[in-house]
C-alpha cells in the first residue's frame, strides 16, 4: 500500500516539487557535499554530491526531470547529458578528481523510444570504457523510497491515514499530531525520512487543494527539525538539510498561495463568495486569517533574500486587511498569531496607518465576545466544532456555554502593542479588556525541548498575566513581568533566526515569544543581538 501511494506521489510530481525531496532522498542513501545547481549556469547539472562505495569515493553529478521522457524528449535531453558526464564546471565543491558517476533522473518512464535509445546510449559508453552513467526512472525512485528500508518503509500506519485523506478530513489537528513523530532524540538518518514524509504529505494535501495544510505541514518539519537538533552546536548536517527543505517546502507551497491571490480577493465580497452558506459565516474569516498568516511568513522569509516579492506581498496584505474585515475576526484564540504574523510585517515596512486601523479593529472585535453576557472565544487547542459553537453560541438559545473569561489573542494584542511601541493602541486595548473583565493568559517555556510542544515539562502557567493599566514602559517597551523574565535568545532563533522561532508559534499556536517579535520589528535590535550570540 505504502508503494503505491508513494508512486502516486512520484507520478504526480513537477520537477521543482521534487528537489526537495531529492535531496533528502540523496542523504538518506548515503550522498554528501549535496548542491543544488539548477539555472542558468548549471552545464547540465541539477545537483552534485558524492558517496563513498567500497571506500572509493565518487564525484556524482544528476540531471533530474518531471515525468515521461519519449525518444524526442530524449534527444533534447542528450546535450545535457553529455555535459553532465564530461563537463567539469559545476560548483566550487566539484571535485574533477574524483572519479564521476553520472544519473539521469525522472520521476516517469523512458517510453517509446526512448528507452531504446538510453540503452543504446549506454552500450556506446560502456564501449569506450564509460561505465558510470545509469538512468534512475519512476521504479527506481519509487523503490528508493518505499521499498529499500532507509526509506519511509516503516512509517507509522497514520501516513497512510493521511495520505488516503480527501479534502475533507484533513485538517491541522491531524497533521500537527502526525507531526511530533518527527521529533527525535537525536539528528540521524531518519530525520531524512520525516523530511520525506512531509514532502509527501504536503504534497498530497496540495493534491486534495489544501495549499494552506501543505504550508503549515512545512512548518511543522521545521518545528521538528529544531526540536530534534535543540542545544547543539553547530547544527548537524541532518538538522541543517531538515530545516532548509522545510523552508523550501514551505516557499514553495506559500508562493502557489500567493500566485493565487495576487490581484484577487481585493473587493468586499469576492473571499465571501468562495464560501459556501451557511457555515461561510464561519469559514470566511478563518480563510482570510489564513491568508494573511502564510502570506507574511512568506514575506517574513523573502525580507533578506528576495525584497522586492517581500514588498508586494505587504502591499497586497495592506490591501487585503483593509477590504476583508474576516481577517480582523479570529474566531478563537487558535488565530491571534495569524494577526500577529500579518502586523508584524507591516510595521517592518512601515504600513502604519493600516497597521493600527487593522489592530483596533481586531481589539474591538475580542472585546465585544466578551461583553453583555458573551461566552468569549474558543481556546488555543480548540477544534472547529468549539470554535463555532462560541463563535455563535450567543446568537441561540438552545446553546448553553460557560463563559471563558481568559483570552489569549487579548494577550498576543497587548504584547504585539507593546513591541511596536504602539501606546495608544495598547492603553485602548488594555481600558477595552479590562471593561469586559478578560484574563490575559501567559505560558511561559523555557529555552528547552518545552518550547516546541504541548503539554511538556518546563512550562509555566500564568492565568492572568498583570499588564500595567496605562502605557508606562520599562526600556522603552515593557509593560508587563513576562517581558522582563525568561530567556532572551530561544534555540531556533539563535542557530536560526527569528522567522524560524516564530514557526513554532504558528504550529503549537499557544505560546509566543516575545523577545523575538521585538527583534522581528526592529532589525537593527536583531543584527546586534544575532552578533552576540
């Protein structure tokens, strides 16, 4: 069974889908000194790496391709090739020296043709002496993935599960849960095979047109692969390749996102629309805070190495929040860090008039569920059933809630106020919830494996954090005891960045850090405090 989802996975696949992959598939079997070189100056080769064999090591170089390849694909293909056996420029860790063994991938078949014409073609090599050119095709990778036991053979019966899941039944709850399998006592080779699970996964949920769960299942790779490396210094190898892949997942999955929405979505009724009536009332602000929480952690990630998409994308947000009032509206408190990822990034590109109409409109909105006898929102661990049941519950009468007095989004809204040095929102804010008698919960984590999951030891429980009544910060920005305590630098931050600490937030979505946010706002805060660490 597992063989046959995996093809499915493989058949499915574009070339770029399968880089990511690949890679890890190229450090399971062993590979090392693995690049990545596809572009316009690659002379044939999409990746390089080398594999010590029977204490030999070789220089391998690929060249890998989506799907079938007929025989004119071949031919088209044959200038490639050549250059991948016989061309030196590659990358600086090409090793001429070495011994070179070539391989010509595809996730399809050599049809027609063309598999005539490769075995032609490797008859001719053989002739002249050349024995190190192969074709890996579908049933190769296949094999490699499913079959031989350094590879996802073996995985917990929950992958099947998932990926037998239609559009339907998957949801965050069940991937998060999948997830923490990935979190391991130590960086080895089977940190290699969770980042091809989650490749798969993502990939079947982009499948079932679940774009947003394969996002957020790239985070939840990096979120594991942190847990796994926690404390060490350097990063391992697999650690690095785990996080990186996550990332890249993550980009690509976030940037298909974007390409949808970028020039949609911009009138008051078109994400309304989309949705069906009448549970619309409830999916509408939970798919535009969706929106808003991948795309400012896709921006998040571009602000250094892509500016320019890192700009658009803020743009497109300012817009976005400014027409769709869903996105102002988390229905629990499981979506106050998606307004925490969007404010973020427009206080870095100084959309300041929009960031503070955006904040005083999702202020007024948590207060409101807890004025005249509302039962308040939903909590962090709720599902879909408890959002909507407080969500609407005052609106009938048959449902009888008990009231929640805490809220944690009213607590993320503080802090996020406080980072930002945005004083009238945050004494607007604290006079709003302390009229409607909200508690302001806290969990407070140590810099230790506590930080990635819930429920785990090392964790501290503050019912009702004492924020000061009006804006009278300490240092320039803290109001309350948690900002002066605790640690400054978490792990993933210091080995990584902050965008990689704020993933954790976005996966277990009960606890932020808000050290980080204020280092997220101010980039000269971060250079120097990266610097120190």
């Amino acid at each position: 069974m597992l063989a046959d989802a995996i093809g499915n996975y493989v058949d499915s696949l574009t070339e770029r889908e399968f880089d990511a992959p690949f890679i890890a598939l190229l450090h399971l079997h062993g590979f090392t000194d693995i690049h990545f070189l596809h572009g316009p100056f690659e002379f044939g080769k999409d990746f390089i790496a080398k594999r010590v064999e029977e204490g030999v090591q070789y220089q391998y170089a690929f060249q890998t391709k989506a799907g079938n390849i007929g025989v004119s694909q071949w031919n088209q293909c044959r200038g490639q090739i050549d250059l991948l056996r016989t061309d030196a420029l590659a990358h600086p860790n090409f090793d001429r020296n070495l011994t070179r063994r070539a391989r010509f991938v595809t996730t399809g078949r050599l049809v027609g043709g063309a598999g005539l014409a490769a075995q032609q073609y490797g008859q001719h090599l053989e002739a002249w002496g050349e024995t190190q050119f192969l074709t890996w095709d579908r049933d190769t990778i296949v094999e490699m993935l499913a079959v031989n036991p350094r590879s996802l053979i073996g995985s917990p019966p929950a992958l099947l599960q998932i990926l037998g899941a239609q559009r339907n039944l998957l949801n965050f709850v069940m991937l998060e849960k999948h997830s923490r399998t990935w979190i391991r006592s130590e960086c080895a080779a089977s940190s290699m095979r969770d980042v091809l699970e989650a490749a798969v996964i993502a990939h079947h949920c982009a499948l079932e047109n679940r774009v947003d769960l394969a996002c957020y299942t790239a985070l939840m790779l990096v979120r594991s692969s942190w847990a796994t490396a926690h404390g060490k210094n350097p990063l391992p190898v697999a650690a690095q390749v785990a996080v990186t892949t996550g990332k890249e997942l993550f980009r690509h999955y976030a940037m298909r996102l974007w390409h949808t929405c970028v020039g949609e979505y911009l009138d008051p009724d078109s994400m309304v629309r989309e949705g069906r009536m009448p549970e619309g009332f409830v999916a509408y602000p939970v798919r535009c805070l969706t929106v808003v929480e991948i795309l400012a952690m896709l921006a998040l990630l571009e602000e250094a190495g892509n500016p320019v998409l890192s700009a658009e994308i803020t743009d497109y947000l300012s817009k976005f929040v400014e027409i769709n009032v869903g996105a102002a509206h988390p229905i629990s408190d499981r979506w106050g860090i998606s307004v925490v990822c969007c404010a973020l990034q427009l206080s870095i590109h100084g959309k300041t008039e929009v960031l503070r109409r955006y904040l005083e409109s999702v202020i007024k909105w948590v207060a409101d569920h807890y004025d005249d006898g509302n039962a308040g929102l939903a909590g962090p661990y709720s599902q879909a059933e408890e959002e909507t049941a407080y969500l609407l519950g005052s609106r009938f009468e048959h449902t009888h809630l008990s009231r929640r007095s805490e809220s944690y989004t009213a607590t993320e809204l503080l802090d996020l106020c406080s980072v930002l040095e945005e004083h009238e929102l945050f004494n607007l804010a604290r006079n709003e919830f302390l009229a409607v008698d909200i508690c302001l919960p806290v969990l407070e984590v140590d810099d230790s494996p506590a930080q990635y999951c819930i429920d785990s030891s090392g964790q501290r429980f503050e019912p009702n954090m004492p924020y000061k009544e009006h804006w009278d910060p300490l240092e320039g920005w803290k109001v309350a005891p948690h900002h002066n305590r605790g640690p400054d630098v978490f792990y993933p931050e210091s080995a990584g960045g902050p965008w990689d600490q704020l993933v954790i937030s976005c996966v277990v979505r009960d606890r932020h850090f808000v050290k980080s946010w204020r280092r997220l706002a101010h980039p000269t805060q971060r250079a120097s405090t990266r610097a120190g660490c």
